[in-house]
C-alpha cells in the first residue's frame, strides 16, 4: 500500500515537470526547424504539422455525476494522448429515524471527499484505468439516542430500564450518541476502470464517463457512548446516573464496550469502500 501511495503521488508531482519538458522540446524543435519549402510559410514542429498532439495541459473538461461517494464534481486536464489528470470531489447529507433495541435513534449521513487520479487510456479508445488517491476523506454516520423513561432497552444482550425523570434526585432518561467513522486509512488509494474520456480527442465535446471500482478506507471505526439514568429493574428500585462508579454504571458501561467490539468486528472485513458513478462532461479548448 505504502509504495502505491508513493508511486502515485510521485507521479502526480512530476506530469507538470514532465509538461514542461515536452514544452522545452517542442520550443526546440520549432527554433531549429527548416524554413518551410515556399519561402514565406509557417515554421511548425513535427507535432505540429501532424496535428496529432496538443500540448499539455491545454484542453480542460468539467462535469457532474453521482456515485456511493455522495453527488460529484470533476475536472480535467490532457497530459498527453493517453493521459489525463483529473480532480473529483464529493458530497452529500441525509437524515432519518429509526428505533432498535429500545433506542429511539435520529442517524445523520455526511459524505465529503476530494481526490485526485491519472486516467490511463491504452487504446485511443473509452477504456480507461484510474490509480489515485483519496486525499480528503470525511464520510461518516453519526446519531444520538434516547430512551423513553420507564421503557426497556437492550445491550450486548442485557436489559435495563430507562429512569424517569425526577428533579429530586436529578434523574434523566437514558440516552447516547455513537459515530460511524468511514475514514481509517488517510489519504486512500482509489483504482477505478471505466469507459469515456471527458477530454474527447475528436467528436463531440460532451461525454457521459462511467466508472467502477474502489476506495480502500481500512476498517470502518464505530465508537458509541451512554449517559443519563438507567436502572436494573422495571420498578426503578435499582437505579444510577450511568457515569457514577458503582456496580450498576460499571456493568452498563462494560455491555456497551463489549457491543461495540462486536460491531467493530463485524464490520472489519468492510476494509473497501465501493466507487461506482456516472455522469456528464463537457470539455473546451484545442482540438
């Protein structure tokens, strides 16, 4: 992983390095060229009179598109006849409710990120690969709890009762808050393949790319929490403010750690976040 990372990252440094390079060349090529045969004609370089080769970073394209990354931005830019370099950012937010084990749950959806990648085109054709990387990974679900006092909740397999609320002895219902990290791994390598060039070399300026592929995040990370009253017994005879230290808190806490471990082994295995989009290009500039 580690010397992918590298790898594309180098490489993401030295295409305007390289740029400048074919630039000095062409420069070159043009000052010592022979005066064209009719005396009075343009001096053009090899590529030139071709009209095969654009220079780097002299056709742009924007677009738009939707993937499991949330709502997308991109643009691009030409390196040369089989690469481009392409810039993606990503968002999107939803809300909802939904009650388990006891807890009432308001869950929020946050997707953010921004990336960069290389799409490789081997052919002149549609048929693209796409290393890169995901420099800015903020995706993550987050939701606060509660639990009605008087009612029943459930962890790790252990029930417990939500305590009323009672000025006098200062207790509130139970309630908690957990976070769903999709992020573990920063920057993330993304390898994507997929069909259109939102830079076409010849046709239409507007294409519609289609991408497949992955993010690899690591393991999503869940860390979740408990506070308020809870008590062992329906009839609130045996109840405490769950973050005393007594026998009481010290065994809803542990539940809790040990549900926790549980999820967060359950979702170890989800190591790779999938990249499937398609939208809309539109590019400008030399043809």
């Amino acid at each position: 992983m580690k010397h992918l990372l590298l790898a594309l990252t180098l490489a993401l440094i030295a295409a305007p390095l390289a740029a400048a390079g074919q630039s000095s060349t062409s420069a070159s090529a043009q000052l010592f060229a022979d005066p064209a045969a009719d005396g009075g004609g343009q001096v053009l370089s090899p590529a030139q009179a071709s009209g095969t080769s654009i220079a780097p970073f002299h056709q742009f394209a924007v677009g738009g598109g939707v993937s499991p990354l949330g709502v997308g931005l991109q643009v691009a830019t030409n390196i040369n006849q089989h690469l481009n370099l392409r810039g993606t950012g990503n968002f999107f937010g939803y809300t909802t409710t939904f009650a388990t084990n006891g807890f009432s749950a308001n869950a929020k959806l946050n997707l953010a990120s921004a990336g960069a990648a290389l799409d490789y085109y081997p052919f002149h054709l549609g048929f693209r690969l796409s290393p890169g990387l995901l420099f800015y990974n903020g995706n993550q679900l987050t939701a606060t709890d509660t639990v009605a006092g008087g009612t029943s909740f459930t962890v790790n397999g252990d029930t417990f009762y939500s305590a009323n609320a009672n000025s006098v002895t200062g207790a509130t219902p139970a309630n908690g808050s957990a976070t769903l990290n999709l992020a573990t791994t920063k920057p993330a390598f993304t390898m994507t393949t997929g069909w259109g060039n939102m830079i076409p070399r010849k046709g239409w300026r507007v294409s519609f790319p289609f991408e497949i592929g992955v993010a690899l995040i690591g393991a999503p990370s869940l860390k979740a929490t408990l506070g308020g009253w809870a008590c062992t017994d329906q009839a609130q005879t045996m109840c405490t403010d769950l973050s005393s230290n007594n026998a009481i808190a010290t065994e809803v806490q542990a539940d809790l750690q040990a549900q926790v471990a549980k999820w967060n082994s359950d979702l170890n295995p989800l190591k790779t976040y999938p990249i499937v989009s398609i939208g809309v290009a539109y590019s400008f500039g030399p043809r």
